[in-house]
C-alpha cells in the first residue's frame, strides 16, 4: 500500500491479504516487476510520482545532508529517512546517492548552481 492509496484499495489488500494472498499496490507493481526481472526502471513521470515528503527527502539528500540531518530538518527519524530514500530509488530506479543529485537537478527539487 501506499500514502495515496484510497478506501478502496485498502478494503481490497485486507479482503486480499485475510485469504492468504500477496497484495502490491497497483502503483508499484510495475516497479517490482521491473526490478524482480533485472530491468531499469526510470520514472515517466518525473518526480511526479513522488510523494510532497519523498520530494523533500529528495532534495535535502541532493544537497548533500545525511539521513540524520534531513530528519533533523524535517522532524522525523533518521529511520524514517532512509525508509523514504528507499522508496525514491523503488519509484525512480535510482541506484546511488550521485542519481538522487542528478534525479533532483534535472526534476527542479534542487535549484541549480548559477555559472557567474
């Protein structure tokens, strides 16, 4: 499941997962399928597929904070940063810290340097 998943979807999981089944949320399927097989996976959607926080974490990762000050900055866990740097490299099919800062450049959660 996910944050943005609705009432029904949730109904649906608990129907799903009380008769002894696996549940994915239908959002991410296409990324588990991708990575179970050994594919690259890189969002079409941009960092529209990110949650607000995701794009949050996102951008203070890029900036070079450590999972201990974006929790700081954003009031959570360091656990809880790294629950959703996991989730960014899921969604996005990003790999490494140096394609988070690339990912967050080319998607604008990161101002760019000026060339002065």
């Amino acid at each position: 499941m996910v944050k943005t998943s609705t009432g029904e979807q949730l109904i649906q999981a608990i129907h799903t997962v009380h008769g002894g089944e696996l549940y994915v949320d239908p959002t991410l399927s296409h990324y588990l399928v991708a990575k179970y097989i050994g594919r690259s996976v890189k969002s079409q959607q941009g960092a529209d597929i990110l949650t607000d926080r995701e794009r949050q974490v996102c951008a203070y990762l890029a900036l070079g904070y450590t999972n201990a000050e974006v929790g700081t900055e954003l009031s959570i866990s360091r656990r809880t940063v790294e629950t959703h740097r996991a989730a960014i490299m899921a969604k996005t099919g990003i790999h490494t810290r140096a394609e988070i800062v690339r990912f967050a450049l080319e998607y604008g959660l990161v101002p760019r340097a000026s060339s002065e």
